[in-house]
C-alpha cells in the first residue's frame, strides 16, 4: 500500500484495464492541466524519482509551466499525492497506443499503465474507471467527491455492426451449425445478436477492440464450439500447375541470348535526375521531359521518374569508364514511365524498355549484330534498319532506326560527341534502346525442320559499288527479292571505302548460296538469275558491278 488515494487508483487499473492517476491539486501551477508535446530540453522527475529527458515526440501532461506527468507511462514526483494532499485532481484518459509504445521504449520506462495502452483500451472506460475511483473514495470514507467533471470526448464510440453469413461459417470451419447455435456463442459473449434469414447482424461493444471483420466472429464461434470437436475433412479446391508467364519466358530467354553474347546486365533505378535530360541535350518540347516528379523524393538526383532507360546506361558506362575499364557490354530490361496526361491525374503507362550499352573495340556493327542475332534466335524476322540523323542524342551518321512491317520499335547508334563530353567518356559508344513489350508480341518461339538436302548449293559472290549512304539492308532485300526462290543464305564479307572507288562510294561484297531441295542446279540458271540481281540494283539503288 502506498495510501487510500493512489491505492484505488491501482485497485480500479486491475478491475477494469483502465489506468488512472491523481495529482495533489495545490501542487498545479493555475490549477488546471494540459495534454501536449514534450518541448525541446525539458525535464521531468517521475514518482520513481528519477530525472529524464524528454525529447518533442514525447506526450505528457503539464501544466501552466511544466511536464507533470508522462502520458499513459508514469506521473510525476512534484504532483504526487502525499500524506500532506488534501486536494485531489483524478485524471482517465485514452492514449494512442502506439505513442506509448514509442515514448515507454525511448525512456526505457516500461510500467503497468503503459503494457495496457500499448494493447489498446476501450475509450469508453474512462468516466467509468474514474467514477468507480470515486465511489470507492467515498465508500471508504476517504474523501469527498465534487460534483461534476471536465471531459473532452465529444462523442461516445459507437457499437460497430458486422454483417456475418452463416453458410461462409460452415463452410470455413467445416461444421454444421444452425444460424440460432451460433448466434448463441455470440451472446455468450455479450454480443448483441438479430437473425435475418442466413445472416447474422451482430453488434460489437466497443470493450471488443479484437473483433473488426467476419472472420473475428468466426474464430470465436469456432473456439467456442471447440476446435477439437471439428472432424478433418481433406482439402477442396483445383490443383494447377505454377509456370512461367509468357512475357516471363521471352525475358528469360533475351536474358541467355544476351549473356551468351557477352553482355553483362544490370539493373538501375527507376528514379533519376531531370538534369540528365539536359545533358542529353534535349529541346523543352522534347516528348522525352514529359517526366513525371516525385512528391516526396530522397534527393535532386532521385526526383523524376524515367521516361527513357539511355541517361542510366550513359551513367553507367561514364562510370566504368572513369574507373578505367577499357571495355563494356551492357544491357538492361526495364520500365520507363509515360504520363497520360501533366499534372498526374492516374496512374503513367509503364512499358518496358530492352536497353544495349557499350564501349571499347567495337564499332557501330557489333551493336547492330547483337541486336540482328537477338532477334534471329527470338524468331523475329523481317527487321529493317534504316538510317535516322534527327535524334539529338546519336551521332548523325551512324544511327539507325528498328523497323517491324514499317513500324518503328527501336533505335541504336553511336552516342553524340557532345553528350559524351557531357557525360565524360572519351571513347565511342555505342546504344540500343528496343520495346520490350513490342518484342514479346512478336517473338515466335515455334521451330520448324526440314529435311537435309538432297542436292548441291552453288556459290557464287557479287561485288557492288554504291553511294555511302545506300544501306547494306537494302541490297541485301533486294538480292532475296530477285532471287526466284533459290537463294538459300545471303552473307556479307567485305566493305571498302577508298580511293579505288571513289569519293561518297562503298564497295561492298556478299556471298549469295544457291539450293533446290527439288532438284540439281544447273549454273546457266543461277547466272541468269545473277544477271536479274544485278540488273535490279543497278535500276533501283544505282549500284555498279565492281570488276
């Protein structure tokens, strides 16, 4: 025992769950108190008569100059009832259990009052507990009680309704009850039941902190019906079979391909700099800033999202560059993000981005290869590269645009001088950024076989001289065009730019293979056929047969 006062106190904690506590009223500075933040330095002995230090996350009680007491943890030592009290201010209050919880663990202070808050406490208890304080008071004689009290809870907490259906009981417990058996169980429990046909409608006190969705009510049933009486039943359902999705298997075979061809991937975040779209030296009508900004973002360089995965490889390879790694090949599959309209009203268009990075003893060609062997081995044909000089951020000259039946998907090159400099790497790199999600639609996984062939090939070369900027793609449609169907493997070997063939001219050479699976060629038709080819590009890209 401590004193008559503080004693009824404890006495209705443990009665009713409700913690309480009084102050010596002449001890109040203005007689009266107030519930806020700790401010920052201030001090409080507690009833322990230890001194601590409170820090603005802290809640306490105060009044006109000081803390007096730590909300829902401990009341202070100067405000403590004594033998000298003869006034008693009795407060019951509902605290956030959470703030408890935080304020208990950074004090290291851990009592009665606060295990009870941190659980969560029934916010209608409190001019209960604090009228049953006063009854005991009186009863015991050791106190008169003044009539009225001060209370700032606006409205009571209502009894909450939860609709609960008899037949999903049954059939989550795997029983068999009546809806009026369980509408029993629930009143055993003071809950306020009214049948309507197979739904129960049950009112939760508000003491019920427990009981917040159907299930509750269910697993009460349930341990009141006793879960040792449910008989086991086996399992009802569909078994399936987990796999893969298909756009999951066209990553992860893109993922091999790419590896097996020397790259490394990587992965970067989503979350980039809008100063990078400065450095790609993009106009402020570029479709490429319609980016969209982070509320909340950890910094400058993390403030926007992507709408292009080539600034995050351009860092990567400036990076790696820098530290002195004399070649690189990355790629990266990742999402970039479209708003569909600024400011943001929903959700942007996410759509995923196969980006190609690289530098060192490499040449435009060596990307364009391994984007042409990606596609043959996903079963994409019929690509077209053509060349495109109005893109600010590749160099004018060697780019080229990824065509799919004249529809553009792609893009690689080598990077802008200028923005090299801007991103500081001083060797030529190289670029692709692909649609991913264009290259699932049109990925065809289906292998077809045919027999061995039974007759020869005949191989025959054709060496051309065209203007510079004739595409090797063109010429090599046009030679399977006008190959009558014989043409088995079109293959370039050799490009020339020189003297010997004159200015704004390219010699180029490609070995065509011949085959019937039908029956032998025989070389007057094949040199006809030669003579088609030749004739054809001369008339449609100006080309000349090289002697």
């Amino acid at each position: 025992p401590i004193n008559n006062i503080v004693d009824i106190t404890n006495y209705v904690m443990l009665e009713f769950g409700q913690p309480l506590h009084a102050f010596d009223l002449d001890k109040l500075n203005s007689k009266k108190i107030l519930v806020r933040r700790a401010e920052e330095g201030e001090k409080i002995k507690t009833i322990d008569d230890i001194e601590r230090a409170l820090k603005p996350s802290n809640l306490v009680i105060a009044d006109e100059n000081r803390p007096i007491a730590i909300a829902g943890v401990m009341g202070g030592f100067d405000t403590e009832v004594d033998e000298n009290t003869t006034t008693v201010l009795l407060e019951s209050a509902n605290f956030n259990g959470k703030s408890v919880r935080l304020t208990a663990k950074e004090l290291n202070l851990r009592t009665e009052a606060s295990s009870r808050f941190e659980k969560g406490i029934d916010s209608n208890l409190c001019e209960t507990a604090a009228n049953r304080v006063c009854q005991l008071v009186e009863e015991i004689g050791a106190g008169t009680v003044v009539g009225g009290n001060i209370d700032v809870y606006k409205s009571l907490k209502k009894e909450k309704e939860i609709i609960l259906k008899t037949e999903y009981v049954n059939r989550l417990l795997g029983i068999d009850l009546e809806p009026r058996e369980m509408a029993n169980y629930l009143e055993r429990l003071e809950l306020k039941t009214s049948l309507n046909g197979d739904k129960i409608n049950v009112l939760i006190p508000s003491f019920r902190l427990d009981l917040k969705e159907e299930v509750d009510l269910i697993e009460e049933i349930g341990r009141l019906y006793g879960f040792h009486n449910i008989e086991p039943k086996p399992l009802v359902g569909v078994l399936t079979r987990g796999g893969k999705s298909y756009e999951s298997i066209i990553e992860g075979k893109t993922n091999t391909i790419l590896q097996g061809l020397g790259l490394n991937q990587v992965m970067t975040y989503s979350f980039i700099s809008p100063r990078v779209y400065d450095k790609l030296n993009l106009k402020e009508n570029n479709e490429l800033r319609n980016y969209i900004k982070i509320l909340n973002p950890l910094g400058e360089d993390y403030s926007v999202m992507r709408t292009t995965l080539i600034p995050n490889m351009l860092g990567l390879l400036s990076r790696n560059y820098n530290y002195g790694v004399e070649e690189c090949f990355f790629y990266e599959i990742g999402n970039i993000f479209i708003p569909k309209e600024l400011p943001v009203k929903e959700l942007p268009l996410e759509k995923k981005i196969l980006s190609v990075g690289m530098y060192g003893d490499i040449d435009f060609y060596t990307i364009k290869e391994v984007v042409e062997n990606l596609f043959r081995k996903l079963g994409i044909m019929n690509i077209e590269f053509l060349p495109k000089e109005d893109d600010p951020i590749f160099h004018p000259y060697r780019t080229a645009e990824i065509l799919y039946e004249n529809e553009a998907i792609g893009i690689i090159g080598e990077i802008h001088i200028d923005i090299m400099e801007n991103f500081e790497i001083e060797k030529k790199s190289y670029i692709g950024e692909i649609d991913f999600d264009k290259i699932v639609e049109i990925t065809n996984l289906e292998k077809s076989y045919k027999p061995l062939p039974k007759y020869p090939s005949i191989a025959r070369d054709i060496a051309l001289v065209v203007n510079r900027d004739i595409m090797i793609g063109q010429l090599e449609k046009a030679i399977w065009e006008n190959g009558g169907g014989l043409i088995e493997e079109v293959k370039l070997f050799d490009i020339y730019e020189g003297d010997q063939v004159g200015e704004g001219k390219k010699s180029v050479a490609f070995g065509i293979r011949y085959r019937s699976y039908e029956r032998t060629l025989k070389d007057k038709e094949i040199n006809e056929i030669q003579e088609n080819i030749v004739k054809e590009l001369e008339k449609s890209l100006g080309a000349q047969l090289r002697s």
